[in-house]
C-alpha cells in the first residue's frame, strides 16, 4: 500500500499582538484539522502575534511559554504535527523570526528565518540553518515568507530529499499575482508538491490576500482558500 500523509493549510484573521486570541483560533483550526484527519498543519508567518515586527521584542516567547505549551499538548492529543509562527527570544537583543514545531512524539524545536525582509532585519536575528521536517516515510521543506524568494532556499530543500515544500506566509493583495506564479513555477520546475499558508484580512501594515494555496508537481492548484474566510486548505501526500 502507498504512504499518505494528510497536509492542512490554517488561513485566518490575528488579532494585532494579541495572543490569547490568536491562540483560540489556533486551536479552533486544530480542532477542524484533527476532524479532517490532518496529521500536518501549517498557520502564517507569525500566527501567535500577527505580522507584528514592532512588536517582537515584547512578545516573544520561550518554547516553556504558555501558547506554545498548549499547542503542543494538542499537537500530542491529535497525533498531528503542529507549525506555528512565533517571535522567539535568543541571547541576542532581537528574537528569531521562527516557525515552531510542536510534534506529537518529539521536544519542541523550530525552523528560523533566514532571509529576513525590510524592517525584519531591525527586529529580528536572521536564522542560518535551512531544515527538512520528517514525518513518517515523507520529507518536508520548511520556509517563511521571503525565504521562497531566494531561488537557491528551495534548491537546498530540494538536495535536501523535500516531498514537499511547506511556507508559512504572509502574502499581501498586492503581491500575491507574483508570489503565486512563483510557487507554481518551482512546483513544476523541482516536481514537487508546494503549500503556502496564508492571512486574510489586515496585519502590520499589509492587507492580506488569502488564497492560501497548494500547488500540484504540474504547477497547477490542487487547492485553494478563498480571498476573505478562515479556512483550512488540504491535500495528500502519496508515495
């Protein structure tokens, strides 16, 4: 029998620097995912805050930090591996710009940033190790937004032995036509399953543009949100 593996894509509205909220609406994705027998689910660029730089410093968390803890006995609950997005403190001055894995089975760990953005580089350190996420027989490339837009972060991912190709993003209405013809381009060039989560509605200074997206080997949409509703996006993975 083939391997499949279940991918989700959690789209929504944060709430600005609020994490008590944007925790609630985490966990009410979780929730729907685990219903839907998602075993992988992916939120936007720094889900637990919002797209919030200014704020980072302030916000940022320790993988003890009370969000994180709570995801993490969900992600046990569920049997369902987790990826957040969260500010997380280092001995720096500035914070990494992180995606947070909270695994059924494994200590909590994360994938940091490494091609920071514009103001990113004044609030945040930049992360320098690029990762593969393993989950049953499939490999899975991590990335956050802007590191899509270096061609070689996917080419690493790829040597790497990626299935599949998993941003947590923040895409706005006005980039989302370039983004997206972006990723569907490296699906097909690399042959290789790609997935973008992404915000609806405002964060930071950026109107979001939804659609978060899952494009097949062939470049074409295998699923996709609409531009204004929370919703969870999924496909399976098969090998």
């Amino acid at each position: 029998m083939p391997a499949t593996l279940t991918v989700g894509l959690a789209q929504f509205e944060p709430a600005k620097g609020n994490t008590v909220e944007n925790l609630a609406q985490h966990v009410e994705l979780i929730e729907y995912a685990a219903n839907e027998q998602v075993k992988l689910l992916i939120f936007p660029e720094l889900s637990l805050t919002g797209y919030e730089p200014e704020l980072a410093a302030e916000l940022a968390m320790e993988y003890t930090s009370a969000p994180l803890q709570a995801l993490h006995k969900l992600a046990k609950q569920h049997s369902m591996t987790i990826l957040a997005g969260a500010p997380l403190r280092t001995k720096d001055n500035k914070p990494e710009l992180a995606l947070v894995i909270l695994s059924p089975d494994e200590p909590i760990r994360h994938y940091s940033k490494i091609h920071l953005h514009g103001i990113e580089n004044t609030y945040f350190t930049s992360g320098n190790q690029h990762m593969t996420l393993s989950i049953s027989s499939f490999s899975i490339g991590l990335a956050v937004c802007a590191d899509t837009a270096n061609p070689k972060h996917i080419q690493n991912t790829i040597a790497a032995g990626a299935d599949c190709y998993l941003a947590s993003v923040l895409c706005s209405e006005q980039g989302f036509s370039t983004d997206s013809e972006m990723l569907s381009n490296y699906a097909q060039h690399h042959n290789i399953v790609i997935g973008m989560a992404n915000y609806i509605g405002q964060s930071g200074p950026y109107q979001c543009a939804g659609r978060s997206s899952f494009w097949g080997k062939d470049g074409s949409i295998l699923s996709q949100a609409t531009r204004n509703n929370t919703s969870l996006v999924t496909t399976s993975l098969t090998k």
